[in-house]
C-alpha cells in the first residue's frame, strides 16, 4: 500500500503548497502517493473517519502502515520522505520544537479556514 495524502485544492494556500511539495517529491523519484483531492473526492474522507470540513481544515496523510497524520505530523511525513528536507523533518521530533510546530500549524490552518469560508471558496 502506498501512502496518500488528502488535501483540499479548494483553497489557493494549500493547493499551492501542496504542488510544491508533490513537486519535490516527484523530483526526488518518490511516485508511490496518492494524491487526493477532497474538494473534487467529499467521499473519500470516509477512509479517514473525519468530517469533510476536517480535511478541509487541515492535511491528511495516510502512510502505508496505516497511520493517519494531521497537520503538521503530515507534513513532517512527507517531509521526512523528500530528499532535501529530512533534515526539516528530524528536527520538528524535537519535543518542543513539534509542540511549537503543531502550535503555530493549528492557528493558521484554523484562521486559512476561516479565511476560505469567509471568501467562499467552497
């Protein structure tokens, strides 16, 4: 099972993000992610046992075990597979560091939310 991650493409932020990212990835020859686009997919967030508007708020990865991260542990997954930014990843394990990481995650993904409903993008 590969992993896959569940973003929502409905907000320009993400959507820009997550480009970047997968672009890296592919760069680096990693192509066993599913890419799953919750805006185009609502259904899908049944694998994850969340509500859409969960998804829409914060990154969802499923990794190949199984585990599914949120927020900024998605990212430090995806950044722990990406050559060029393992570094990134070994530091946010840091217990104050990933504390702080999820921290400041949390308030921006909650005020990116609130921005895109405020502006109607879904």
């Amino acid at each position: 099972m590969s992993s896959k991650v569940y973003y929502n493409s409905a907000c320009p932020v993400c959507n820009a993000g997550i480009k970047d990212q997968r672009q890296r990835m592919e760069a680096c020859g990693i192509r066993d992610i599913e890419w799953v686009d919750v805006n185009a997919h609502p259904e899908v967030v049944s694998e994850l046992g969340a509500s859409l508007e969960q998804v829409r708020e914060r990154l969802h990865v499923k990794d190949p075990d199984g585990r599914i991260n949120v927020g900024a542990d998605a990212f430090t997954y995806l950044w722990s597979q990406t050559r060029g930014q393992h570094w990134l990843a070994k530091l946010l394990q840091f217990p104050v560091l990933k504390q702080l990481t999820q921290l400041a995650y949390n308030i921006f993904a909650r005020f990116l939310y609130r921005w895109n409903r405020a502006k109607k993008h879904w």
